[in-house]
C-alpha cells in the first residue's frame, strides 16, 4: 500500500505554493497509510464505551460473525477457516465441519445451522450441527445462494433468504421433518436483506434503499427509507438501521479532537487542493456504514456519528440492557482496522428519548432535540460475555 502511496504522490504541481501545500499534505496521506495503532484504538474505544473481542491490531478480515443466545460465544468467520470463541476466557476453538458459504444462525447454545455447500455439489445444504454431541444432521435445498440465517425461537427450525429463478426470497426449514417451504410471501418483489427477531415475532426487509418492518401475519409496521439492512430489538421498541454514511476522503483522516477548528479547516483546503490534481482514477471519497436506530415511542431516528459499522445485531443476553454488536467500520470519522464491537445503548437512548442528544449521536428525524444539563453515569459491561 505505501508503494502505491509513494508512487501517487510524485505526481505534484510546479508551483511552490502548490507544491508546499502538497508535500505538506502528502505527508500525511502518507501517514494514514501506516501501521495500525492498537493504543489510539483503545483510547477511542473506552472513550465511547465500546468494547472490542479480538486485538485491535489482528488480521481481522471477518466474513461474518454471530453470537449465541447465551452471549459467551462468538461464532466467526474469515475467507479460509471458521471458528467459536469463549467470550470468557478468549479460547478459540476451529469449526469441525465443512467452511460456510454465507451467514449462520445459532438456534441454542448447542445448536448452529451452516449454509455448506461442497466441491461437485449441484445445490447447496443446509447443516444443523449440535456442538455437545458433535452429530451433524443436513438438509438439501433446491434453492440457491443461502443466507440471512436467522433462529424462529425453535431448537429444529430456521428461517433464511435464498434465491429461486434469480430472485431472492424467504424460506423455512424444519429439520424435524426435512420440509422447506416459502414463509411470508406477503413481501413482494426480490428481498436483499432480511432479519426476523422471533420474541416479538416480526421481521426487516430490505430491498434496495428501503427497510419495511412486518408482523409476522404481515402488518405492515414501518418504512424506512435510507436505509438497507434492519434490526429489530427482542424487547419490541427499537429498530436498528444500517446505510450509507456521508463521503468521506480516504486520505488525512483526523479524530475529533485531533485539531483545532482552524487547523482542521486549513487541511480540509489543502485536501482539496491536493486531490484536484489527481488522476481520475484515484478514489477521493468513501462512504463509510453507519447504523441509525428508530425508537417506536417517540418516532425517532437517531445517528451514532461516534462509531462507523455494519452486519449490525443486537447482543442476546440481557436484552433489557440494550447492547449492540457490529463490525467496527472506524471511530471519531477515521477508518480504523476492522473488529467485532460491543457497546451499550441503553444510557445514550434513554438520554436521547428525553430530549437529550449525548455525545456522538444526532437526531435524524423526529421531535425536535432540547438541550438538558444531567449527570450521566458510564455504561456498564454486559453481565456475562462479550
């Protein structure tokens, strides 16, 4: 990367004003393009008390990751190999069965379904595996590309999207009685995202840049537009949302408190003048993910700006304690190595549905925010895992 970095700053204006402004900001281009910080990450991550599983500076290329209801282990995923972590004592274990094609559900703390499908395999296969025992039973579909794994609150039973004639839709699968069937056809159209949260029995679709929320007897709840993967909290009364954040520059990322505002000012004009003389092909923007939550008593959207994320759930232990998880995207506007992410919202939501936006949210739709004076407590650390 820092080859490539090298390479595109020689590519300077003649000007000495323009050339000073560029050296000055190429240097620190050149910076954001080294080695990962484990201390900032930790600064960054207690400051918004946000609690990391893994080492902020491991090789942290997750294809998916899930907790188990009891909030201790952590399934996850990387592109060669899958695993199980003990939240407690941090011990890994390495996934005896054949590598996942998409997402997994958990259905107990013993119970994982897998989406496998092996070499010569027409059609892939849906895997329960039972982590006491060490038995596996498997269902074959006739559907393709699984994924959305989610539990239906039953240890023999799972509900997923896959696609039938390229379109994407929701299915059942029993493995009582090995039958797969169609489930919630009240949703028209390809789905591209689905969640179902089976304590309140309802479920988030996505398709495209809009999120609707359904009863399970297909009640059209809400519609949120912005927005393409939501979540439904245990307890009924939030909704978590996942888009697109506002662009971003790839390069000379600073943390909030970083610099001052003239200083920040000043490198936000030297950007500028340094990626205007790029070649198109430079990327000069990002999008990073961020993660909204509706609250359904006040109708209220509201943004976390102090953390970026995405492949958003809810943790499942202690619901009432409003813990989320997400792959930490960045923190404080700058992109930082990837990480399963733990956080509290219960204090921050409980604030904000009084009128208060806490540091590091911001109100996106609903009543308008009054400021009030309280002295707010620090989140606590979930009972058990994590």
């Amino acid at each position: 990367m820092k080859t490539w970095i090298l390479a595109l700053l020689t590519l300077t204006a003649c000007d000495r004003d323009a050339l000073y402004t560029q050296s000055r900001f190429s240097e620190n281009v050149y910076n954001a393009y080294e080695e990962c910080s484990a201390s900032e990450i930790r600064f960054l991550a207690s400051k918004h008390n946000i609690q990391t599983a893994f080492e902020p500076c491991g090789s942290n290329n997750f294809v998916s990751y899930s907790w188990a209801p009891d909030g201790v282990q952590l399934y996850f995923q990387l592109p060669m190999s899958a695993h199980v972590m003990n939240g407690n004592d941090k011990t890994i274990g390495t996934m005896p069965t054949a590598l996942p094609i998409s997402d997994i559900a958990w259905l107990s703390r013993e119970f994982m379904v897998l989406p496998i499908q092996g070499e010569g395999e027409a059609t892939p296969s849906l895997l329960l595996f039972d982590r006491v025992q060490a038995t596996m039973q498997s269902i074959t579909l006739d559907v393709t590309e699984p994924r959305d794994l989610m539990p239906t609150g039953a240890t023999d039973g799972v509900l997923f999207t896959a696609l039938d004639d390229g379109v994407r839709r929701i299915y059942s699968a029993d493995f009582t009685t090995g039958e797969v069937r169609p489930e919630f056809t009240f949703v028209n159209g390809a789905i591209d995202t689905f969640t179902y949260e089976p304590a309140v029995n309802q479920l988030a679709v996505g398709q495209g840049d809009i999120v609707q929320t359904f009863g399970a007897d297909g009640t059209p709840l809400e519609t949120f537009t912005g927005a393409h993967r939501g979540s439904i909290h245990a307890e009924g009364r939030y909704v978590a949302l996942e888009t697109n954040g506002q662009p971003i520059s790839p390069f000379d990322q600073r943390t909030w408190n970083e610099l001052s505002d003239s200083a920040r000012e000043r490198e936000l004009r030297r950007m500028e003048e340094w990626l205007s003389t790029q070649p198109e092909w430079v990327t000069k923007e990002v999008h990073p993910p961020v993660i909204d939550v509706f609250d359904r008593s006040s109708e209220s959207r509201y943004r976390f700006t102090a953390f970026y994320g995405d492949r958003f759930q809810w943790y499942p232990n202690n619901p009432q304690l409003l813990y989320a998880s997400f792959v930490m995207w960045g923190l404080e506007g700058k992109e930082m190595n990837r990480n399963v992410a733990l956080t509290q919202l219960f204090e921050r939501l409980r604030m904000a549905g009084k009128g208060e936006i806490p540091m590091g949210m911001e109100l996106v739709s609903g009543p308008t925010a009054t400021p009030v004076e309280e002295t707010v407590s620090p989140d606590t650390p979930p009972e058990t895992g994590g």
